[in-house]
C-alpha cells in the first residue's frame, strides 16, 4: 500500500492544510497526546482490475480524517484537505513505487467526538493507482 505515502504526500505539500496543521500527518492514528488540530489517513479497502494479461489498476479506499477542536476549524480544515487531494494525481519511484492517477472524493461528513472533546472532519476518497 505504498500509494498512502502519495496521499501524505500530497497533503503535506498542501500550504494550506500545512498552515493549520504542520506536519502533524499520520497513517492510521495519532500518536497519544498530539494536540489539535492535526490529520490521519488509513486504506479502507481495495479493488484490484485485471486484463487477460496482468492486473491494470486498483482502486484504493482511503479514509482521510482532520480533526479540531470546533465545528467551524473542522469545517474550514477539511477544506483545505479536499482542495489538496481533489483529482490530483502523484507519482514516485523512491524509496515508494506508485502511480496514483485520479482521486475522486466520494463522501464527506463532520462528526463530533468525546472524551477528549474535538470534532473530526471525515473524507472519503477512491485513488487509482496503475499497477
């Protein structure tokens, strides 16, 4: 799953998703105690598409999730996280091999967490990535 780093990639040469949150950028989850606000991403789930040949392309899931303290910043980070991934595509040979040609943005929402108190904005993105 190597297109994740892609993913980051792209949301740290954001300026705009940078500008809130710096590099506080993680796979999965956010280490204990990380302040707010801040981002994490996680593949949610893969298809893969053949030709009578070889495998083409696969069409990754991936779950991007800002969280923040209020409604309003959670709303205006995921903003700046939607413009950063919207139909953008990234390719690298090093030290990751990917190809993401597309990422569509399929779904979004904002959550309200507790304990601690914080508000998460929620996107869903499909990423085609050549194989």
């Amino acid at each position: 799953m190597e297109y994740t780093h892609g993913i980051k990639t792209l949301l740290a040469d954001s300026a705009a998703v940078t500008a809130l949150v710096g590099t506080k950028i993680y796979p999965i989850e956010a280490p204990s105690g990380t302040t707010l606000p801040f981002v994490t991403y996680e593949p949610t789930g893969t298809t893969i598409y053949h030709t009578k040949e070889r495998a083409e392309y696969q069409q990754a899931r991936v779950e991007i999730v800002g969280y923040a303290s209020t409604y309003a910043d959670a709303v205006y980070l995921g903003s700046k996280i939607r413009a950063a991934l919207s139909r953008k595509s990234i390719q690298a040979s090093t030290p990751y091999k990917y190809i993401i040609d597309n990422i569509y943005l399929q779904d979004d929402e904002i959550e309200r967490l507790e304990e601690p108190d914080r508000y998460a904005y929620v996107l869903e993105v499909e990423a085609f990535v050549i194989l």
